[in-house]
C-alpha cells in the first residue's frame, strides 16, 4: 500500500511539473484532477473484476493478463537471453515458447487470428513487474497515466477543428463513461487510447510536418500493436482523404467513389484470400458465441470437446477435471484453429478431460446471425450489426446492472451529436473532409464490431474508440455560444 502511494504520488509530481503533461487551455491541476478520478475509477475496475466478476483475486482477461505477464517475467530469471527474445519478438523457436511460456493461454491464439496482439500486452505488464512487484495497482496506475497521455494528444488534436475551449474539450473525453473505466483498467484499452490520440494529434493538429508524421507513426504502431482491428477500420478513411487530396474536382464525390473502388477490387479479385479472411472471422464469431452462450470446453491436446449447459447434469465437474457420468452429447471444435465442428456422443467409459473453459450463459448474451462466410451476407445484415454496435444495450437487454452506465452513454452521446447538428458551424473545406473521415471510420469499426460480438460487456469494451469518434464529431460540429465561428472570423481558411 505505501509503496503504491509512492507511486501515485510519483506520477503526479510528473503531472505537475512536467511539460510532456501540459496542454494548452487546461490548467495543470485539471490534469492532476483528472487523473486521480481514473485512479479511483481504475481501482473501481480492479474491485470490480475481483469482487463482483472473481472470488477475491483478479479474473477474466484482467487476471489472465497479470498472471502471464508475471510468468514472461520470470523467464528474464531463469534465461535473460530468452526473456529478451520474448520481448522483443526476435528469433524465438516454437520449443522455446514450450520450455518458458507452456503456461500460458494468450501467447499463441491459434490458427484462426489475423494478429496476435495479445503477446504485446503481457510484454507490456512483464516489464512493469520489474517494479510492481506484482500490484495489479501499479499496473493500474501506470496504464491509467499512459491513457492520460492519449487524452492530452487527442485535445490537442481536436481543438485545431473546433471552436469549443479546450477544458472543455478535455472532461468530454476524460469522462465519457467507457473511456474513463477502460482507460483505467489493466487491458489493452489504455495503450490502444494513446495510440488513437498519438494519430489524431499528428493528423489534426498545427504541429511541424516531422512531428506530425512521427506522432502518426507512433500512434499507427500503439494501434496496430493492441487493437489492430481499430487500425484496419481507419483504412478506408485514410484512403477517401488521400485520395481526396489529388483529385482536382468534384472531389468529395470523386474520393468516395474511388476509394469504394480501392476497397472492392482486393476483394473481388483475390477470392482465395477474402474468404480465407472471412472463414476467420466466422469461426471466431462462432467461438464467440460458444463463449458468450456458456458451457465447458475441454483442454486436452488437440480438437477440444464442447458442452452445452443443458447436458451439465450428466457430468461430473471439478475444478480441473469433467468425467461423464452418462451418455451425452458434444461437439468437438477446434478452438482457436479453422477446422469445421462436429457432433459426437461420450459415454461413460470415456477417460477423464481436463478443464479448459467453463462457465454458464453470459447473462449479457444477445443473439446475432451466425456468419456463413460468405461476403454477400456481411452486406446483407449490416443494419443489424451496426445497430447493436450503435443502440445497445437496449432497456430490455439482459446483464449485470452494469449495462445501465453503458446505455445512459450511448445514448447520451447520440443525443449530444443530435444538439450538435441542430446548432452546427459552418465547416471549412479541411474539416468537411475530416468529418467525412470521421463518418467513414465509425461505420467500419461499427460493423467489425456488430458483425462479431454477441456479448454486450465485450460490445462496450470493444466500441469505446467508437465513442471517442463520435464525441469527436460533435465537438467538431457544435457551435457554442460563447465562441464565434472560426469559419466566419476567417472564411478564407
């Protein structure tokens, strides 16, 4: 405890006296306020995941990731030189994953990943346990002053684009529910908010051109490195701007067109690679369900047999061990690989499995079309995926009475972009293209989002970069009444 409040106190000496903290238009102690109310929303996240989801210690990803970043950690006693590899990435062999990381569940995520980012964040809290010593606040407090930093890039950013002051523009996004509580957790969320704020700043702001490629690189690498999926719905964004920026009229119409060109015809011509994509994000839809449906996954080496709860009563589950007591049905699936499932029945005699996942139905499951791997389908029920990435939680969802602060957010920030249209300032033509952008992104990482998740605590979590977009949008549009337009002080600009 006293040395986590060195910590704390650590940090908000840097707060105040360091000009890496400092934003133009907010005080230092908004900054110093700020972060000890993600401090004490970040200790909220931590009691939540133990306490409320946990027996008492850590759970679920949170857990899982301070456990393996601990044993990552380890091997830097046992074999630096290994360690190193590990961190690094460079020239590491399967068996030595074997000999120092067999532990560990989210090092290697099976066949069906498109990235596997989760290796950066137990690299990540494997080198903060140098000095933690173990203290998931620690860990908390490192992560909620690095989404801080986003937050300070992203003001910066953003009040190039709008006439709102920047004290403002900085609690919108400090506070905005999902952004405060997984911005101060111990997952990837943090890291990912930097990287978008890094971006935004270099993108939006008026800092030397160097600079601004540097911060968009540096924010492009955050992204890709936690939440790459967030990167990859900027695509066709930056492609339409780009795109934008030679074409010599009609330009507005002219990008969009061209940019819908660009993204169509990898897909239509390389047939073999979008459907190995899609096969992807199919089964991992799948797995999702399973998950977010309950049951009880096997770990044996190899294709893992899966449960339903219904047929619960016919096992005998231990902690580590199921054993069946009657004939039963299960599936066996290939968790985490591509390979197709299919039906079997166990019965008695069938020697002991080892438990791998186990859990009832997920009280904030919702039902979503189940992929078919087929790119006409992913059109075709787009208004269901973007409305459950938009609209939800709706008031008759299930879940915990966590969903509530989700909801009242969602539908907060809806209304916020509504009074923001309704009292809109005229745009220049740098910021027309912006917002479009803007439109263009939100749509993308809606879709990814609505086309994949059917659990609504995962939906929240995922969509947070979604929240930001919008709340973005409305700060570009809103004309307040204490500012004059910029638009009409230079309609040159």
């Amino acid at each position: 405890m006293v040395y986590s409040i060195f910590i704390f106190l650590l940090l908000l000496i840097l707060l105040r006296y360091s000009r890496l903290t400092q934003i133009e238009g907010v005080s230092r102690w908004a900054m110093i306020f700020g972060y000890c109310i993600k401090v004490l929303v970040g200790l909220y996240f931590l009691f939540i995941y133990s306490e409320f989801y946990g027996s008492g210690m850590l759970t679920a990803d949170a857990g899982d990731f301070m456990r393996e970043g601990k044993l990552l950690n380890d091997v830097f006693y046992s074999s630096p030189i290994h360690y190193f590899k590990f961190l690094t990435g460079w020239n590491y062999s399967h068996q030595e994953v074997l000999t120092h990381l067999g532990d560990m569940n989210h090092w290697d995520v099976g066949a069906q990943s498109i990235l596997n980012y989760n290796r950066n964040i137990l690299r990540f809290h494997s080198v903060i346990h140098f000095i933690s010593f173990g203290d998931p606040v620690i860990h908390m407090l490192v992560l909620s002053f690095i989404s801080l930093l986003g937050i300070k890039h992203m003001v910066i950013g953003v009040k190039g684009i709008s006439n709102i002051y920047s004290n403002f523009i900085f609690w919108i996004f400090l506070l905005a529910p999902s952004v405060i509580f997984w911005g101060s957790s111990v997952l990837k969320e943090p890291l990912m908010l930097l990287g978008i704020g890094l971006f935004i700043r270099g993108a939006f702001a008026n800092d030397p051109k160097k600079k601004k490629w540097i911060l968009i690189v540096l924010g492009t690498f955050f992204m890709l490195g936690f939440k790459p999926y967030v990167f990859i719905a900027m695509i066709p964004a930056l492609l339409f701007v780009g795109i934008y920026r030679i074409i010599p009229k009609y330009k507005l119409v002219s990008a969009f067109t061209i940019m819908l060109a660009f993204v169509s015809l990898p897909i239509l011509i390389l047939s073999e690679q979008r459907d190995a994509l899609l096969k992807k994000v199919a089964r991992k839809q799948a797995d999702f369900k399973n998950i977010g449906t309950g049951g009880l996954i096997t770990g044996q080496e190899g294709s893992k047999y899966y449960f339903l709860p219904e047929v619960f009563e016919d096992l005998s589950i231990t902690e580590d061990t199921v054993r069946i007591l009657r004939p039963v049905n299960a599936r066996v699936i290939d968790y985490g690989g591509l390979a197709d499932p299919y039906d079997v029945t166990l019965y008695p005699d069938h020697e002991a499995l080892s438990v791998y996942f186990y859990r009832q139905r997920s009280s904030g499951y919702f039902d979503i079309t189940q992929l078919d791997g087929s790119i006409g389908q992913l059109f075709q029920i787009a208004p269901e995926a973007l409305s459950n990435a938009l609209l939800r939680p709706y008031p008759t969802d299930g879940g915990s009475w966590l969903r509530i602060p989700a909801m009242i957010e969602i539908w907060a920030v809806l209304l916020f972009l509504a009074i923001a249209i309704y009292r809109r300032r005229k745009f220049s033509e740098k910021e027309r293209v912006i917002f479009v952008a803007l439109v263009l992104f939100t749509i993308c990482l809606s879709l990814i989002i609505g086309w994949t998740t059917p659990v609504l605590g995962a939906l929240v979590r995922y969509r947070v970069p979604v929240i930001v977009s919008l709340l973005i949008m409305g700060v570009m549009l809103l004309r307040t009444r204490n500012l004059v337009d910029q638009q009409e002080l230079n309609p040159g600009q």
